[in-house]
C-alpha cells in the first residue's frame, strides 16, 4: 500500500498507543517486582514494603512515567533503589550496635523504704501529697508552697500535719516530728 492510500484508508503503518493505565501495570508487574526484590533481600515482607513504596512513588508522577518508553523499568530502577538504600541503612545500624558496649551498666531497684514511701504518699489526699512533695522534696518553704498553691501558710502546715500523720500510721511510724520551716 502506498502512502496515499494508507493515508485514505485509515491506517497507518506508524500506530499510536494510549499510555498504560497505573492499575494496569500495578496488576501486571507487582507480583514479578516483589520476587525480583524478594531474591536480592531474601525477606517477602521488605520486598513488598520497597516495590509498594516504588508503585506508590509512580503513582504520584504517573502522567510522566506513564510516557516513558518502559515505565516498569522506571519501577522496578525506584524500587531496587530503596531496598539498597535500606540495607545500608541496616548495615550502618548493625555497623553502630556492635561498637556499642555489650552489656548495660547495672542499676539497683529502689530501696524497700522508698517504695514504701511513695506508696504512702500515693494514699494522701492530692493537697496534703502535694504539700508533702514540695515542701520535703522540693525544699520549698512553707511560705513558698502557700504562694503556689493559692492558700494560707496555715493551711499548708494544716495539710503538713495531717499528711506526716497518715503516712506515720501507714508506714507504722510512732514519731511524726518534722517542723515547718
């Protein structure tokens, strides 16, 4: 046929293609991608995760990729790309655990007496466990913890006194000194 008559029918020996549609790729090439990955990092599940990042990386440029004159190869450069950035990535992470000492320094529970303590304080009322903490913890006078607190001074040697009380009688202690500062 000459080109004339290509030109009259209709046909033409140069045909043009429609790009391929994403899910027509994904549908025809992830299973394949993932066993090409799955053979270089010798685990499924990190295969998956690289060929899925790759397609989803396509997906968001697909009007160009779809172009390319092989938009797989595109895929499949993007995906093997990630999986050798994670296995140096993993490499350097096993590189920096092996420098490291190995084995942790050992470090004592709470003595018998602190536990006991905070579990006294923990049954006080909130103002009088409060009053306790900043005042003999923190070493704030009474004056101090009044002004934070929004109260009184005798309110706070109040909440001091009735919260040395209940703790001397949880912890079954007879002396409930502690002045006030």
């Amino acid at each position: 046929m000459t080109a004339i008559a290509e030109s009259r029918s209709g046909t033409s020996s140069a045909v043009h293609h429609d790009p391929p549609t994403f899910d027509e790729v994904y549908a025809a090439h992830y299973a394949d991608l993932t066993v090409q990955l799955y053979a270089y990092f010798g685990d499924r599940q990190e295969a998956q995760d690289v060929v899925q990042e790759a397609f989803c990386r396509a997906l968001s440029r697909w009007r160009t990729v779809s172009r390319y004159d092989d938009p797989v190869a595109w895929v499949r450069r993007v995906a093997w790309n990630l999986a050798v950035s994670r296995w140096r990535r993993a490499r350097t992470a096993l590189g920096f655990l092996r420098r490291q000492p190995s084995s942790e320094p050992r470090a004592d529970g709470p003595e018998p007496d602190r536990v006991a303590l905070i579990a006294a304080l923990a049954e006080l009322p909130d103002k009088q466990r409060r009053a306790l903490v900043l005042h003999y913890l923190a070493d704030m006078p009474v004056a101090e913890v009044a002004r934070r607190e929004g109260v009184a001074e005798g309110t706070v040697k109040s909440w001091l006194h009735r919260g040395r009380t209940a703790m001397a009688v949880q912890l079954n202690l007879t002396d409930t000194a502690g002045g006030e500062r």
